[in-house]
C-alpha cells in the first residue's frame, strides 16, 4: 500500500486526541492511554519516515492541559522523559531530527534536560524532522513572536518577516493536519500555521491510530485540490 502513494504532504501535524477515554472505555486509569499513545507516536513515526514525509509535528500537551489533575500531568511528564531517553538511540539510527516547539519556561527541570539532551543528539540528523509541540498554545506562539518583534527594534514586517519570530522560523505550514477520536476543531494548534492546511478527521482514539488510518489520510490528503484562495482552471 505504502508503495502505490504519491503526492506525499510535506508537513503533517497531529492533534492526538482519545488518550483518556481510550483508557476509559476499558475501565483503566488515563495514564493507561497515554502510554498506549506513546505506542500510537512510534508507529506513526515509523510510517512517516516510510514514506518519504519530511515533518511531522505531534501536539503533546498544551498550556492549558496544566489544568488537568495533578497525578495525570505528572504521568505524562514523565512519560515524555522516559520517551525521550529511550528512544534517542532509535531515532539517530533511522536519521531523525527531533525537535521541540513551545514555551519551555514553566517545564519541571527533568523535561527541559531530557528535550536538550534530545535535540543536541539528533542535530546532526537531515531526514524526517519531528516536532513535539510541548507546553504549547497557537496564540501563545503569536504573542511571543510578537514580543519578540518588539524587542528586536522592527517596526514594520509582512508575513515572510514575521515567520522568521515563530518557534520553528524554518518549519514549513503543515499541508495535512489529522486530529483523532472525532473532535473537529483545532483547539489552539499552530494558529498561524494551519490558514491552508488540508484537515482531516477521524473516529479513531488514538492509542487505536495504525498504519492502515495513517494510510487513509493520506489517501485522503492526496484527493485535495490545493488552490491557497486562487482558482484554477
């Protein structure tokens, strides 16, 4: 299946969505589903690398999942080190850039370590580049280019300029952004970012997310035609 794509999107972006009532429905506490996401990213990973994607950026944990219960934040966090430390030695091997998109004041010390540790282990790495938005928020992102802006002394900028202030200056616009377990919204991801993104919903929870629903959207993104506000033919 993989071998019969084409028109391959160059960014996809995740909203990874159905971690808790995956767990849920199995009667099984929320950090149950987290790890069992963590599953659903290596898969997702591995297909994208596949498939000749060069980014692929996750949304991890917002600015406003610090309002979710203690003992879940502190899983995922944990969660997050543990993934990091595991899996650099995986991602080197296979030429993957990690990397992280956020505010990272706020983060507990073991993160922000782990996510340097991360990033300075795979830079040399110039295939698939991947993303994990952490600590993150859309609005968030603007503000802070906007602050930045500010203090470098700039009083007039167009879009090109103003990207150049984002988290990631040279992380292109996601072509597809996919969000699982049937939310349609984008609930704050890459504002800026997604003005002409193709998006794509689905059912499935997350933890549940395979090569085969990847391969569906694909399909789908791959039946899109892009026209960005012109009109052709």
């Amino acid at each position: 299946m993989i071998d019969s794509l084409y028109n391959i999107p160059e960014h996809v972006a995740v909203i990874m969505d159905g971690n808790g009532r995956w767990a849920k429905r199995r009667g099984l506490p929320r950090v149950f589903g987290h790890r069992e996401g963590a599953k659903a990213v290596e898969r997702t990973i591995k297909i994208a690398n596949e498939v000749g994607i060069k980014w692929l950026s996750v949304f991890a944990f917002s600015t406003e999942n610090w309002g979710r219960p203690k003992e879940e934040v502190d899983a995922i966090m944990s969660l997050l080190v543990e993934y990091i430390n595991t899996k650099i030695p995986q991602l080197k091997r296979d030429n993957i850039k990690l990397r992280f998109m956020g505010r990272r004041e706020g983060l507990p010390g073991m993160i922000i370590e782990s996510m340097e540790e991360g990033e300075k282990a795979t830079e040399h790495c110039d295939g698939l580049n991947f993303v994990v938005a952490l600590n993150y928020s859309g609005k968030a992102e603007i503000i802070d280019a906007v602050n930045r802006i500010l203090k470098s002394g700039r009083d007039c900028i167009d879009e090109k300029s103003f990207k150049e202030f984002l988290y990631i200056p040279d992380m292109p616009d996601p072509d597809l952004l996919i969000r699982t377990s049937g939310e349609k919204r984008i609930s704050n991801f890459m504002l800026w970012e997604l003005a002409y993104t193709e998006l794509y919903f689905t059912e499935v929870l997350w933890p549940d997310f395979n090569e085969e629903e990847f391969l569906k959207a694909l399909y789908f993104f791959q039946s899109r035609e892009r026209r960005f506000g012109k009109v052709f033919g």
